[in-house]
C-alpha cells in the first residue's frame, strides 16, 4: 500500500472517529462469516459500531486523541467498538458477547475511557457499572424523595382530618346528619 493510500486512510479514520473519546477493542478474526453477520447487527441494534482497523494505521490516526492509549502497543488483529448510549452499555454488550458459546473465537482485548488505556478485565468491571440511564434514574428519585416527603407530610394530616370530618358528617348510619 502506498504512502498516499495510507495517508487516506488515516485521514478516514481520524475524521470518522473524531468524536469518540471512549472505545473497546476486541479480536474478531476466526469468526464465520455469517456469525460476523450476526454480530454486527447485533452490535448495530444498539447503535455500537464495530471496525477493523489495522493497529499501525490506528496508531498514527489516533495520535493525540483519547483513543490512542486503546492502540498503544497493540498487536495482532483487533477491532475497535464504540458508540452505544455510553461506554458501560457498550462493555456490557461486548461482556455478552464475549460469553456466548456462538461468537466464540470473539475475545475483549482492552479499551480507552477518558484517555486511559482499559486492560480486557477492566472492561469487564465497567460492565458491571449503572448505566447512564441507570445513573440519571437514581439521582432524579434522590432529588425528588424529600419533595414527596415534604408533600406527604404536609398533606396527611390535612387528608385524615377531612376523612374524619366526614365520617363525623355523616353520622353512625352513614347518611348525612340533618342540622
């Protein structure tokens, strides 16, 4: 491959990956082609990408960005994943992945988070993390909890003396009292 072609490349994959700062890598060579497929859309359902990339181009594409440490020093074949709702779903689908019986040969072989290099067992604890969307659900009950209390508070008593108002209304029968 030329110079030029090369300088295409990574001129391709540095504009493509602009604006990812968290990746995982992952070895999908010895897959079958149709489980390939299978897994890409797979991966596609949850709007995670997957490209293969080879580590020499990845490492000059990647130069100065927050996925370089993902590639620093990366041998044999690899791909990268990202995308995803944020990195924790990502690495929980990859984890699943990895464990089913039929992508087999597909291994996690590490990542970047925030321009920190991720080892395969790292990912596998950032699997085991809230998702974001489980995170933004836990601090909205926080911040609405003393609300609700301030509120039941507020408004038991008042409800309870209006239950037995009305009961007092309504006599020992359960019709009104006349006046």
């Amino acid at each position: 491959m030329s110079k030029y072609v090369k300088g295409l490349i990574i001129d391709h994959f540095r504009d493509r990956l602009q604006d990812v700062e968290n990746a995982l890598v992952v070895n999908v060579s010895g897959i079958d082609a149709n489980v390939n497929n299978e897994l890409r859309h797979r991966l596609r359902e949850k709007q995670i990408e997957l490209l293969v990339i080879k580590n020499s181009l990845a490492r000059k594409a990647f130069k100065e960005t927050p996925l370089f440490p993902s590639v620093d020093g990366l041998t044999g074949p690899s791909a990268l994943v990202w995308g995803g709702e944020d990195i924790v779903s990502v690495a929980k689908e990859i984890t699943k992945i990895a464990e089913d019986d039929h992508f087999k040969p597909f291994e996690i072989r590490g990542g970047a988070m925030d321009g920190a290099a991720l080892s395969a067992e790292m990912v596998v604890a950032v699997s085991k993390w809230p998702s974001r969307q489980e995170v933004l659900s836990t601090i909205v009950g926080q911040l609405l909890s003393p609300g609700m209390n301030l509120s039941g508070a507020l408004l038991g008593p008042g409800k309870l003396l209006a239950s037995q108002i009305k009961k007092i209304s309504e006599g020992e029968d359960g019709e009104p009292v006349a006046e």
